[in-house]
C-alpha cells in the first residue's frame, strides 16, 4: 500500500487462529495503540463507572469471538478491558451517548477498469496520531474470502475495507433525531459483513436489513458495473441511493430520509453539502478515469479539511487499494472547523 509522507503498518489476521492469537502487534505498534486508546477515552469523557457500565452492557450485542479478540487486546496492551472495548466501539459511542460526529467525503465511480471507491478520513486527532499510525490489516482464511481493512493498531472493527472480487465499504458518520437502541455496533457488523458476505448483493441486504445501534451512511462499491450505492440508514430506516450517469457521492447529510434536525447543528455538519456540491461538481466537469484522478479530487481544498487523517481509492474488482496522507496544514480555501464539543 502506498502513501505520501507515512508508511502505513501491516498486520496479518488469521481467522484459522483461536481469538487470543489472531493479533499480533509489535512493542512500537502496542505503544502506538496505547496512545490512541488514551486520547479517545479521555475524548469520550466518561466517568470511570459509567465507562465499565457501557463496556459491560456491550459484551451480549458482541459475537463471542470478537468479544475474545477485545480481550486478547486487553491483555496485549495492558489495559483495562474497558478502554479497550470504549476505543473499538468509538463510533456508536460518540454517535449515542454525545450526540457527535466526525466528517468524511466519498464517492464512486464506474470506469473501464472497473469501480473506482474513494474516500476521506476526516477526523480530528492530536499530533496527526490517526495518520501517523495507520495501519492495514489483510484479514486471511476468512469464510467468505480475504480483505483488508484501513485503521489502527488495536482497532479491530472496519471503517474503510476492501474485499477482491467481492465489493468495498466506507463508513460515514451522520446524525438523526431517531433514538439509539441496542444491536450490534455498527463497525462490527460491517466486519461481520466482510466475513459472511461474497457477493455485492449479500452485503447490500446485509447492511440494508440490520437493525444498528445509530446512524450511518455507508458507501459500498462492488465488481460489476452499476454496483456502486449509498446506504442511509438510521437505527430503523433505510433508504438506498443510486447512482446518476455512473456515479455516486456521500458526505454527512442524508438525502434520502429525514433526519429531523431542522437546522444544522454544528459548524462540521454545516460543511457537508459544501462538500457533497463540490465533489459533485469535479466529477461532471470530468469524470476521474483512474485512482491518481481520485486523490486529485479528494485533495481539492474545497473537499479536503484541515482535519483529513487518511485518503484512499479501492476497486473491488482488482483489489486494489492505494492509501495517502495528506498535510496536515490546512489548504486555504478549507474553513478551520473544529470537531464540536
């Protein structure tokens, strides 16, 4: 996997292992992971209670095996399970009990070599932590067939992941005025989607029917041409979104249901259609025929924020999967928006 300016770490997964034995992290690796486990727990602000409360509440909406893989890691890095289920759960955290998200920009398009997935990793972290310690993890032996995922050392569910020869998915965060309710967390299922489903068509009805524990729009991409689709979905709702002349874009806002929120509801979410008009309008002007034309699109000040921690351009149908990091000093023309707190 190539980057610009870091070099992202690879792990192998081996799903033939028992659950304590499938992670395997070097001392830097484990400290890095420590790191980012201490900056989202303090980011998430619970008391000390109310986080062993969460993360036992957690362990029945688990599969057993991931539950054990979070307990492999616990004791890996030497931290309190607790910390360790928070951090791998961050997502539907910071999405139920805060009411917060982070931003992203997607898109994909059909082309001659097949669909072309791209996406920005927009979320805000101390010291560029998120881009300097990313990591790529080739899941090997798997049921449905190997894949890779785009994280972090110690994260073990799926944000951004790529299957060869099945289909692509990318997560973006969104808010609704619907309630949460209990189910599995959103970054497990899409792993649990990964393992189970091999074809386009199983994981679209997987992530369509499932019923989540919050928000989401999900961008998946598969080998065929047409096979490219938004999923909007809030806790019970689902509504699917195709693509217009062979291409499709997804930010932070629905635009198929109603999020009942009326006004925006911070300066991050405000940026989103900004965004979404603005990678619209780079595609129709020219459609991207090849992955450098995708980063180009992705780096476009109006659609790159200060806060981008990972770009990257999958095809399912090939398997590739190109990975960069951009500057983390602001572009110009992008509006210094702080995550909200």
């Amino acid at each position: 996997m190539k980057s610009n300016n870091h070099i992202a770490a690879d792990l192998t997964v081996d799903l033939c292992c028992a659950p304590a034995d499938r992670w395997h992290l070097t001392p830097a690796q484990r400290q890095q992971a420590r790191e980012l486990l201490a900056l989202y727990t303090a980011d998430l602000g619970l008391p000390l209670d109310f986080g062993q409360f969460l993360a036992a509440g957690a362990r029945d909406l688990v599969r057993a095996d991931h539950w054990q893989e979070m307990e492999s890691l616990s004791r890996l890095l030497d931290l309190p399970m607790r910390d360790v289920v928070l951090c791998n759960l961050y997502y539907d955290a910071l999405k139920v009990i805060l009411g917060r998200v982070f931003g992203c920009t997607a898109f994909a398009i059909d082309t001659p070599g097949g669909v072309l997935h791209a996406r920005n990793l927009d979320w805000w972290t101390e010291n560029s932590a998120l881009a300097r310690y990313t990591a790529t993890s080739h899941f090997a032996n798997v049921p449905a067939g190997d894949f890779t995922t785009v994280g972090w050392p110690g994260f073990m569910g799926v944000f951004s992941a790529v299957a060869a020869g099945r289909f692509a998915v990318t997560l973006n965060a969104v808010l609704s005025l619907e309630s949460a309710q209990l189910a599995t967390p959103v970054v497990l299922l899409i792993r649990t989607v990964f393992e189970e489903a091999r074809t386009f068509g199983e994981a679209l009805a997987r992530l369509s029917d499932a019923p989540l524990p919050c928000d989401c729009l999900l961008l998946l991409t598969g080998v065929r041409p047409g096979e490219l689709v938004v999923i909007e979905r809030t806790p019970s709702r689902c509504a699917l979104r195709h693509p217009k002349d062979g291409y499709v874009c997804v930010t932070n806002g629905y635009q198929q249901l109603d999020a009942g929120l009326g006004a925006g509801r911070s300066e991050l979410l405000d940026t989103w259609c900004q965004r979404f008009e603005r990678v619209q309008a780079l595609i129709s002007d020219k459609r991207p025929s090849d992955p450098e034309d995708c980063f180009r699109y992705l780096s476009d000040p109006q659609v790159r924020m200060y806060m981008t921690v990972q770009q990257m351009v999958f095809c399912a149908a090939t398997g590739e999967h190109g990975l960069r990091f951009p500057d983390p000093t602001p572009p110009s023309a992008t509006p210094s928006i702080p995550l909200p707190v």
